[in-house]
C-alpha cells in the first residue's frame, strides 16, 4: 500500500464552490456526508485455536483500522463527481456507505432520491441462475418492478452482448461477460443517483466506449452520479469535480482537471 504523508487533509470547514447548487436549482443536494468515520477490526487469528492461544499469551488477537477519517462533503443534484486516491484510500467504502451496504462508526450519511449504480462486478449475481433469471433479481434488488424489467430487458441483453449465453447460469460466464451484464442492468435501471465502482476498467475497449456514451446520456439526463475511477481520461469526459482520498482522508476537491493533475503530481514523488 502507498505511504506517502506528503499528502495535505482538505479542512471541511472551508466553503466549497464545488458544493454550490447551480445557478437558479433549489434543491437540497443529493449526498451529504458529514464527518464521518468508519472503523474496521482486523483479525490477526485465523483459527479458534490461535484465537485462544493468543489471549491465553496475551497477544492482541484482533487490531482497529481507521478505512474513513472524518470525512466530509455534499454533492448537489446532477452533478458528476470522480473519486480518486491509491489502493485501499477508501474510495469502495465511501461507495458502500452511500449505498447503505455499510453503516458509519462516526457522523452520518445522507442521500436524497433513488440510488443504484455497480458497486461490485457481479455483486447481486446468483451462480447457480442464468443470466436472464439473475436480470430479474439483479433490478429487484435495484427497485424496478416485473414489468419495468420486462419492458428493458431486451435493451438490457443487448447492451450486454452476451448472445445466447442470457440462459447459462452465471457461474460459466467470463469476468468480462459477468460485467457486461451487471452494467446494463445497473444503468437500465431509472435512479436519481448513480454510483459506479471501477466496473468501466473491466470490459474491452468496444464495451467501456459504450458504457461511456451510456453514462453521458444519463448525465445530461441530469443523474447524479459517484464515479471511483483510476482512468484520467474517463473521469475527465464524465465528471466536473474530482474528491481524492489518501488514507481515509481528503486530501482534494475541487475541478476535475485540478483533481487528476493533483494525484499526478503526488504520484511522481
Ligand atoms: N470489511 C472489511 N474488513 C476489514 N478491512 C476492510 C474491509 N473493507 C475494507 N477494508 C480496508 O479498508 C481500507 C479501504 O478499503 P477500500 O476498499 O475502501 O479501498 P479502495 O480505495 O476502494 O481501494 P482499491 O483502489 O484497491 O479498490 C483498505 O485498507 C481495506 O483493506
Ligand atoms: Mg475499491
């Protein structure tokens, strides 16, 4: 994991153009994330045994890890933001906590409207089902109703491209296809709030254009949308603001372009 302490902490208490609604919109903001702090325990033990004979030593069997530290931030309506920051920053965990996967330790989390979007490639998926039953269960999951699926689901399996294959059982696709499919289900579905975790860098170049073209649509539809990406040049298409993590801190917000050539820079040290 990256150690690099050279990166600063952004003050929540600093006004934040960023977090201004635009010009003439009302509306409350989308997302609201207000100091918050999510701890994990980390098991040093991996069976009943080295669990007992580690206490009977008096050796810590289990330690706390601090994923978030006091974070915050708001996201006004139909805006796109980019989350950025090395491996294990926390960019999955503030994703879980917005989707409401994950409760936080410390402060609270807010969202206003229908939320959905890919957290995990294949998260939902039943191994033993076929790509069309999984379909179903998979927008269930996301809020949409027999019928709205029926209506979609032709869209859905093409936008996928898996052929024939919408009747094997998921267990037997490809990575690639079990992504393809999780996505076109993910933005078939109608949300206020998108979030997307990494799921573009999955497919080929052909399917991530697609997705591209597909997120622009839903953007200028005026989703909100939460996008964790280690691509420059995607982030830069889709969103305006970029957030960098850096150990479950803040470390930037602000304009996209600021927020890629930030981690740039701090990537060169
Ligand atoms: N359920 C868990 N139990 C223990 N530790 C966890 C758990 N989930 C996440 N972590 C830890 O929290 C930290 C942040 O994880 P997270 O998945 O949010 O990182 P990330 O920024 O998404 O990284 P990546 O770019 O690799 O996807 C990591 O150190 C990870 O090991
Ligand atoms: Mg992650």
């Amino acid at each position: 994991m990256h150690s690099d302490s050279n990166f600063p902490v952004v003050d929540p208490n600093l006004p934040n153009p960023m977090e201004a609604p635009r010009p003439g919109d009302t509306s409350p903001p989308r997302i609201v994330l207000n100091g918050v702090t999510k701890t994990f325990a980390i098991k040093h033990t991996q069976s009943m045994k080295e669990t007992f004979v580690a206490k009977i030593r008096g050796k810590q069997t289990s330690s706390k890890f601090e994923a978030l530290k006091d974070l915050t931030f708001s996201v006004p309506e139909g805006q796109s933001v980019a989350v950025m920051g090395h491996n294990g920053s926390g960019k999955s965990t503030t994703l879980k906590l917005l989707s409401g996967v994950m409760q936080p330790d410390g402060g609270w989390v807010r969202t206003r409207g229908t939320l959905g979007g890919l957290l995990e490639v294949g998260a939902g998926f039943h191994p033993d089902l076929s790509g069309r039953k999984n379909v179903y269960l998979n927008a269930a999951i996301l809020g949409m109703s027999r019928e709205e699926v029926d209506a979609k689901f032709d869209a859905i399996q093409e936008f996928a491209e898996i052929g024939e294959y919408i009747d094997t059982e998921v267990k037997f696709y490809s990575s690639g296809m079990y992504a393809r499919l999780g996505f076109a289900v993910a933005i078939h579905t109608q949300v206020d709030t998108l979030l997307v975790d990494e799921v573009l860098a999955v497919g080929d170049a052909n399917f991530a254009n697609k997705c591209m073209d597909r997120l622009e649509e839903l953007k200028e539809r005026n989703t909100t949308m939460f996008i964790v990406s280690h691509n420059a040049k995607q982030v830069k298409r889709l969103c305006e603001r970029g957030i960098v993590l850096d150990h479950g801190r803040k470390a930037f917000d602000g304009p996209i372009d600021e927020a890629v050539e930030f981690m740039r820079e701090h990537n060169r040290r």
